[in-house]
C-alpha cells in the first residue's frame, strides 16, 4: 500500500508535460499494476471472490 501512496504522490507533484511521453506511460502502467495488487490484497483480507 506504501508503494501505491507513493507512486500517486510522485505522480502529483510532476508535471505532465515536462515527462517524455513514453516514460509517463511507463509510470501509469505501473500505477495501475500497484492498484490492481491493492485491489487483490483487499479481496483476499475480505474473503470477497471473483467468478
């Protein structure tokens, strides 16, 4: 969770447009990974499942 607070706090204080496109991309692919494993470790703490 530490790693998803920071990933969206660095995230917050750059400015877009002064990241290379690719690199941007980079960071909210793996933005979006860290949630993913958030959401996937809170299922797991509360017993709730996908079928």
């Amino acid at each position: 969770m530490r790693e998803l607070s920071t990933a969206i706090d660095h995230l917050a204080i750059e400015d877009p447009s002064e990241i290379p496109r690719a690199q941007l991309a980079e960071q909210l692919i793996e933005l979006h990974w860290q949630m993913a494993r958030l959401q996937a470790q809170i299922a797991r703490r509360t017993a709730v499942r996908i079928f």
